[in-house]
C-alpha cells in the first residue's frame, strides 16, 4: 500500500513510548492506518496525530521514547515475555534481526511463539503489529513484535482439547449459539465464578500476574480469565481442523460483528473486531500449518475476553441477529452506498475516539469483500465512547 511521504513519516516516529500512565496502549499509529485507509487528507492525520500525542482521550499525553536498559539477544529474548520492560531494548532486537534475515524470516521465527499472548496489552500489541503489515511499514512491524514481546499474556493454547475430542459444530457462528447457550442454562453460576475470577485480590495478586495488570481492572480480568481457563473455552471446535484456513476467517468475522451489535459500541467487543483484522494479516505471513494454530488462538482468547465480561451475550439475541442480518445483502449497484459510507466515514473522521475510525474500516473493508453484506455496514455506524477509567488509576503505575 502506498501512503503519502506524510503518513510514512508518522509511521516511522520514534519519538514516543508505547504505552503511558502506566499500561494505557499508544493507539496512535492505528488511528494513522485506519484514517489513511479511509481517505482522510495527510494533513488532517498530522493534526490527528500531534492532538492525541498532547492530550489522549484518557485525559493524559504520550510519554517519550525511553533509553534502552539491556541488550535483548536470540538467547534471552523469550525471557522478556510478558515482563513489560525495556520496550526499546526489545525493538533494537527485531530491527537487528529484520536486518540480518528479512522480514518474513523474522516472523516465521519469532511469531509462532507470540501469537497465545495476542490478549495481552488488550489485543493492542497484536493490531500494532497486524496493522502494521495491512500499512507495509517495517518500523512500525517491528514495534509491533517487540510490543508483543512486552506484553504478553498467553491464551494457553497447550490446554485445548485434540479436534477429534471437540464439539462438532459447523462454523464460529453454532460455536457461539453453543456457548452461549451454555451460560443461558447457568448464568448465575458463570457469571459469580467469572466475577470472583477477575476480583483483584487485597493481598498478594496472583502467580504470574504483572502488578501493572491489577491497576487495569479490564486486563487483569483477562490475565485471569485466560489463566483459569473453562472447558467451554478449551474445548476447540471441529471447524478449526475442518475447514481451509480462509473459510474460518470469513465466518469469524461474521460471528464476532454479531456479538458486537448484540452490544452495539460495547468498547470490549469492539477491539475483537479490529484485532480479528489484524490476526489475519498476521497469518497471512506465516506457513500454512501455522495460519490454523492462529485461528485456535483467536478462538480461545477471544472467548476468553467475553468469559471476562462476566455476562455472555444470549443466545436468543444472538439468534435473532442472525435470522436478521444472515441473508442479507445491501441490494443494487455499489454506488447506490457510497453516500451512506461516505457519511459514516465523515463521522469517523471527527472523532477523537480513534476506535471508531478503525471499526469503519475493517467493516468498510468487509462489506467490500462480502458483496455488500448489510451486518456490515450496520455495524460500523455503531461507535464507541472512551470508557472511564477505574478508581486504580489514583495508584501510580508500577512500571
């Protein structure tokens, strides 16, 4: 893809941290991609990008880039994994190693072992990087592994079930019916354990949980969720092994733009549409038998993150979606839309909230993809607001 000189340029930027107060995630150079992606002039991104960098939407700016502390090599790099330290370290690393074996070299070697900790920094490391390679910038790819270095939290892929022992459903969408089902029969109970599970606790946190992770509330419930595991989440579905690689992506998009108008602008559900975008783009660059182990891991992580809402959409809801939106398509020729995207897009463009801008495109790219399958339109019309933060956040960040 070309970007203007402009765009490259703010792709390219070294001058700013990843994260700030703490874990917040620099969402910056995904609004750049979403908004050049959709149109939007160079010079309305640099007035984007100089805004968020001053003052975010969490009421805090970015912080600056900070000075590398070790020296991240092939021998110890994995012991980096999840100890969110020395981001900068951890990009000298994947730039030397871009640099001595290509990029795809790179991610063949080093991605298979990133891809169960795709949750972590709340699926920002994993649309860092997944964007990164829609946007072809190598800076921004190479912040992108490093940041899911920084931040992992594994899904615990080495739990799931062998496919011959998994449910038999046909496609995302009956797993989800079935899941969903299954918390219908037992909400109370689910969804007591599931708040007990994500409770930060007074004392001690937790074996293997970043102190960082219980000023968060939202990942802490994740790490846990993901941690603790459910059989309604390990048991993998036979679709995974059954059906080509390509398939399973279409139909999760689907299932998971469902999920997210049974809650329309429901920030959490939101980010697994526009990290689903970006576990796609990472796949891609990777070998055939690896593509479907990155499926397992959205599948299983994704519910995870829903798991942690402690209060699974209803089946019936989910189903009346379906009987809706399943059949239908956007009826004429394309130009008979191209004023009602146009309008969304305009909408997205005066957002501060860059979430809403990046929704836009990925169902823009979906509806395009589809032939014009309504849900997707329907749902990129539905924004998102900025959450409020958690009381933790009066605790300084531990980092």
């Amino acid at each position: 893809m070309h970007h203007s000189p402009l765009v490259e340029q703010l792709l390219d930027d070294r001058s700013h941290h990843i994260e700030f107060n703490g874990h917040l995630s620099n969402h910056v150079k995904h609004a750049v991609v979403a908004l050049a992606r959709l149109g939007a002039a160079p010079e309305r991104i640099k007035a984007y990008y100089d805004g968020y960098a001053t003052l975010t939407t969490y009421g805090y700016g970015l912080e600056p880039a900070r000075p590398a502390r070790s020296l991240v090599t092939e021998d110890n790099w994995k012991d980096y994994l999840g100890r969110r330290t020395d981001f900068t370290a951890l990009c000298e690393f994947f730039d030397r190693q871009e640099r001595e074996l290509g990029m795809d070299e790179v991610l063949r070697r080093y991605v298979p072992t990133l891809l169960p900790g795709w949750v972590g920094a709340f699926t920002h490391a994993t649309i860092h990087l997944g964007w990164a390679l829609d946007a072809g910038n190598r800076w921004m790819t190479i912040e992108g592994l490093a940041y899911m270095v920084f931040s992992y939290v594994s899904c615990h892929p080495e739990r799931v079930s062998a496919p011959a022992d998994g449910p038999a459903d046909a496609s995302p969408l009956d797993s989800l019916f079935r899941v969903a089902g299954a918390w219908d029969d037992d909400r109370d109970a689910l969804r007591d354990w599931a708040r007990e599970i994500g409770t930060v606790p007074d004392g001690e946190l937790p074996a293997g949980i970043h102190p960082e992770l219980a000023r968060s509330g939202l990942q802490y419930r994740n790490a846990r969720m993901l941690a603790e595991g459910h059989p309604l989440i390990d048991d993998i579905p036979a679709w995974i092994a059954g059906q080509p690689v390509a398939t399973s992506w279409e139909q999760l998009y689907y299932a998971v733009t469902l999920l997210y108008l049974s809650r329309p602008g429901d920030f959490v559900l939101l980010h697994l549409l526009t990290s689903l975008h970006a576990m796609e783009q990472i796949a891609d660059r990777l070998p055939e038998d690896l593509r479907r182990y990155a499926v397992t891991c959205f599948w299983t992580g994704m519910l995870g993150v829903v798991f942690a809402l402690a209060d699974f959409p209803g089946e019936s809801k989910l189903k009346a979606l379906h009987s809706a939106f399943g059949e239908a398509v956007d009826a004429g020729d394309r130009d008979v839309w191209a004023a009602d995207w146009r309008l969304t897009v305009a909408r997205s463009f005066e957002e501060e909230e860059e979430h809403n801008s990046k929704l836009v495109y990925v169902m823009r790219l979906l509806w395009e993809r589809t032939s014009g399958r309504s849900v997707y339109r329907h749902a990129a019309a539905q924004f998102t607001a900025t959450p409020a933060l958690p009381p933790s956040f009066e605790e300084p960040p531990t980092e």
